[in-house]
C-alpha cells in the first residue's frame, strides 16, 4: 500500500479519513520486515500527524514504537499525530532535555514520549529506568532508538522517516518483529 493524497482536507474535509484503511492494512504486515507496500507518504505535517492519530487506533497497549530519522524529519511530529489519536490534549514536543514526557487523558497515562538523543548510552537509560516504561503497558514511543537498541523489546515496531522529494514531503517505512530490531 502507497499512499500520496497531496496535503489538505479530502472531500468531508478530514486528513485523518484518507489514512484509515491504509493503517488497517499496515498493521497486518507489522510483524515483519518493511516491504514496499508498508511505505507511507506525506506531503506535510498536518498529513504525517493524522496518519499517525489514525495508525495509534490499531496498536495495542504496550505497545513500543521505535522512531528512526535525521533532525527534523518529522519524529516528534509521529508522536503529536499519535498523541491527537489517543485524545490527549496540550502541546506535545519532544522530551531532548527531559528525556522522558509522560502524557494522560481523561487523568490516566496514554503515551511515553522517549528521546534518547542526548543519553550517554544504554546504561544511563538503565538509570533512568527506560526499561520500566517500556513494559508499562502504555504505548511508548522512542525518539532515537539507535542509541538504546539493546533496551528495545523483541516486537518493538519500527517507523523510519526519511525526507521525500518536496520541503514537506515525508516517506514513512514501517515495520516490526525480531526481523527488523536495531
């Protein structure tokens, strides 16, 4: 599955609409290595985050997401799009300094937002506790993941972003499972 809407509303003026039956079936194909058919393009941000609120609907509790992708190229914008999906309200930005954002609706605890960038290494995660927050039971996501991947579940589930051809344009290669683990 390939999908390149163009940026904006489609005809009942939702992004998020246009993204729901390519999530479904990208979710069947999680638990292996990315194939061409789990590429998803976005023409902006607005795309990237309502492919993301539509994509955190078929992902169960507990479930880690591994976010892999140069500065700037749009993790935590995955993460704003997956906080939107699970109701969560109030600005969501990346934890570069705090490490560690924990977001709550309705007064529980949603999502764990994880930037390991500026960790000395797995051990310092250690200290940190990383390991707890990822068999929580709550969705994870983890910005940086090359720098902790011994840390990282066996069935963590894999979002590679890569800039396309435009400014905006974002190309998103899914995948999950042993196969495809740091």
């Amino acid at each position: 599955m390939r999908t390149n809407t163009g940026c904006g509303n489609d005809e009942n003026g939702s992004t998020a609409s246009r993204f729901s039956l390519t999530v479904a079936a990208v979710h069947q194909t999680m638990n292996s290595k990315p194939t061409s058919s789990d590429i998803i393009h976005t023409s902006c941000a607005e795309e990237t985050r309502a492919w993301a609120a539509a994509w955190i609907q078929t992902l169960a509790p507990g479930t880690v997401v591994a976010l892999h992708g140069d500065l700037g190229a749009g993790k935590t914008c995955v993460v704003q799009g997956m906080a939107e999906g699970l109701g969560i309200a109030g600005p969501v930005t990346s934890p570069t300094f705090t490490i560690i954002h924990e977001y709550a609706s309705d007064g529980k605890p949603r999502l764990i937002h994880i930037d390991a960038y500026r960790l000395a290494g797995e051990e310092e995660a250690e200290e940190l506790g990383m390991e707890d927050y990822m068999t929580s039971g709550i969705i994870t996501a983890v910005e940086w993941p090359e720098r902790i991947p011994h840390l990282l579940p066996p069935r963590t589930l894999h979002v590679h972003i890569a800039y396309g051809d435009g400014p905006d344009d974002r190309i998103l290669t899914l995948g999950g499972g042993e196969a495809s683990r740091c």
